[in-house]
C-alpha cells in the first residue's frame, strides 16, 4: 500500500485545517509538520470555535486536526465541535489529539464523529501516518490506545468474563450517573448527594469516560437499556 497522502488519482495535495485554539504553539509545530511532506499542506487555521462550521466549509480542507480536552464547567465542548465538524461537512476527516493530561478521552472522540485519535505522547512519524490513514478511510489510533483498549476490551478478567463498565463505577459514581441520567444538573446533585459541585462535575466525568458516553441522552438510554430506571418513572 503506498504511504502517499494525496489523493488517490487526483496527484494533489491533501488539504489541513488546523482547529487547536487553547494550545496555539502546538498549531505551529503542526505547520512545520505537516507543510514538510510532500503530499500534504496546511490551508489555514480556525479562528474560533464559533465560526469553525463556516471555516471548514470555506477551507476546502480534506483533513481537519483539532483538539480533544477533558470535561470542564461547560461539559463537552471538544466533541461538540467534533460533531459540529462532522455535520457540517461528512466527508471530511477528522483527527482529534489529547491536549491535557486527563483520563481516556479518545472513546468519546471517536463516538463524536472523530476518524482518529492522537495522545498527548504522539511523535512526528505519527502525526503524518494518522493524517494519511484517515484519508484514506481508515481510523487510526495511538499505539498506546490500542494497547490499553486490548486491555481493557479483549482481555478477559481473572474471573474469565469480559469486564464491563459499570461494575467499575463506585456506588458514588452510580448515584451521580442516575440523577444525571434524567436531567439534574451538577448543583442539584451537589444539594442531593451533601457534596461540593467540584466533587460532582468530577464524578460525572469520570462516569462518562468509564462508559465511553459523551452526553446525557446516551446516558439516559443505557440507563434504562440496564433496567436502572423505569421509563414510567421519567
């Protein structure tokens, strides 16, 4: 298989939008990058998340690079765009990179609409394989992901029965997960549960990710896909 980015029997150059706005250094380390290989150079970079929809529209980019961050006061706002991207323009490829130190995000990207995932460790060689891997129609992970789903996913547990998720959330966890799941919001958890609503934002994080969901209603139905709650009771 030819390692060339381009694309196939066009003999142009792949197009990269660059959308990384909390770490901008990092878009230019990408340039220098991406603008060193033949087969492949950067259009532009994103001005704003706002107007990221009209920037993909207007770049002709075949490529979008963009950042993957952890939850924060404003929930999920990476997979958002992520899926703002998506919608906006189906056929263009998506590549998300980890840009804090944070549990595993990569689940949620993908579920978002992401062709691949880079982690915080990612070196030159990968960025530029990832770029052609997911031009090519496939998706591409970090090696050390791929180790850690292995793990986590196909391995079996000592008892011989794959693990599943929700037996590892805490019982606090659960709690969190099911007032979450039918729309109260983290200062009402907080009230409810006596925590401080930092407790809880990092609670529900932690759910999240644990159960590779990105938003309440998926929370909702694998609530109740479990027989955690009763639809009559919603």
């Amino acid at each position: 298989m030819s390692t060339s980015g381009s694309i196939p029997g066009s003999g142009r150059q792949l197009g990269v939008l660059l959308a990384i706005f909390d770490f901008p250094m990092l878009n230019v380390g990408l340039r220098e990058v991406i603008d060193a290989e033949p087969d492949m150079r950067v259009l532009g970079e994103a001005s704003s998340r706002e107007a990221m929809r009209e920037e993909v529209l207007a770049s002709g980019a075949d490529v979008v690079v963009t950042e993957c961050l952890p939850y924060d006061h404003s929930g999920c706002t990476s997979f958002q765009m992520i899926e703002a991207i998506r919608a906006a323009k189906p056929g263009i490829r998506i590549l998300a990179v980890e840009c804090r130190c944070s549990s595993e995000q990569f689940s949620l990207a993908i579920k978002a609409g992401a062709d691949g995932f880079l982690t915080r460790e990612a070196q030159v060689s990968d960025f530029v394989t990832a770029i052609r891997s997911i031009s090519r129609g496939q998706t591409y992970v970090s090696p050390s992901i791929v180790t850690r789903m292995v793990n986590t996913y196909v391995l079996k547990t000592p008892g011989g029965t794959l693990e599943d998720p929700y037996e590892t959330l805490s019982e606090r966890e659960r709690e969190v997960m099911l007032l979450a799941a039918v729309g109260h919001t983290n200062r009402e958890i907080a009230r409810t549960l006596h925590l401080a609503e930092q407790t809880v934002h990092n609670y529900r994080a932690n759910v999240m990710e644990k159960l590779g969901f990105h938003d309440r209603v998926e929370l909702l139905k694998y609530a109740i896909r479990r027989g955690l709650i009763d639809v009559a009771d919603l």
